[in-house]
C-alpha cells in the first residue's frame, strides 16, 4: 500500500513540475545585429567601439524585462543618428537620437537631452544613452508583439 502512494506521489511531483514549466512562456532571444553610428556622431576608433559595446549591453539588458511575442529569436539594429555632449555656462547637456529597426519591418525613435554638471559627464551620458535604448527597444517589443499576434 506504501509503494502505490509513493508511486501516485510522484507521479504527482512530476505532473506538477511539468505543468508550471510550460505555464511559463519562452521568451524570444533578441539578437542585436547591429550598432551603427552615422556620421556625425563617429569620432574615434575607440570611443565608436567603447559607444557601440555600451548601446549593445544597455540592449540586452532592455530584453531581459521586455515581451517580444510568441517568436524565437528577433533582430534588432539600432542606429545613433545624434549624440552631442555639450558644455555651456557651468552646464553640461547631452542629446542622443536613437533609431531601432527590426529584421522584417517596424522602427522605433527616440530622443532625449539631459542637462546636469560638468563634472558628472560620464554618469550623464550612461543614463542618456540607458534610457533612449530602453524607449527604443519597448517600443520594438511592442512592434514585435503585434506583428506576431497578426501572424498567428
């Protein structure tokens, strides 16, 4: 009698553990195909290198929180149309526009200026860059979201 509860047990266990597994859905793997800056924004080898290894890691960490839909795997280019970072009369302003495309249509902008110290450039220009990719990719998410419910 002990063996046939043991046995409904864990077959119970297991059931259970089966069902909360595919209660929870797959998220998409969103791959940044590219980080482009256009011309304007170019300076040297090392801060486009050192811009796009940042624009790519605020990227993905963007899609960790976000739903892209029911798809395995989105592209996502984005491109640095503006970035300017400019002193002025004891303040500093630094202005990003940022364009997020996804493989098979749909684009997102975004644009942002934030004033602060002088002496606060770097931290400034991280929380610039962190919240036009965070506009750009909800809004793709969405995008995303969409184009795979008109699909199914």
């Amino acid at each position: 009698m002990w063996i046939v509860r043991l046995v409904m047990a864990v077959a119970l266990t297991l059931s259970l553990s089966f069902v909360a597994s595919t209660a929870h859905a797959k998220k998409a793997k969103v791959d940044v195909a590219a980080v482009e800056l256009t011309k304007s924004v170019s300076t040297t080898k090392q801060r486009d290198k050192q811009l796009q290894t940042t624009l790519r890691r605020f990227a993905h960490q963007a899609a960790k929180h976000l739903d892209f839909g029911k798809v395995d795997r989105v592209e996502v280019t984005l491109v640095v149309k503006e970035l300017s970072v400019v002193e002025s009369d004891g303040l500093l302003r630094v202005s990003c526009t940022l364009v997020g495309k996804l493989k098979g249509g749909g684009s997102a902008k975004s644009r942002l200026s934030f004033g602060g110290k002088p002496d606060k450039k770097k931290q400034l220009e991280r929380q610039v860059l962190s919240s036009v990719t965070d506009g750009v990719m909800t809004r793709l998410a969405m995008l995303s979201r969409e184009r795979a419910s008109a699909g199914s």
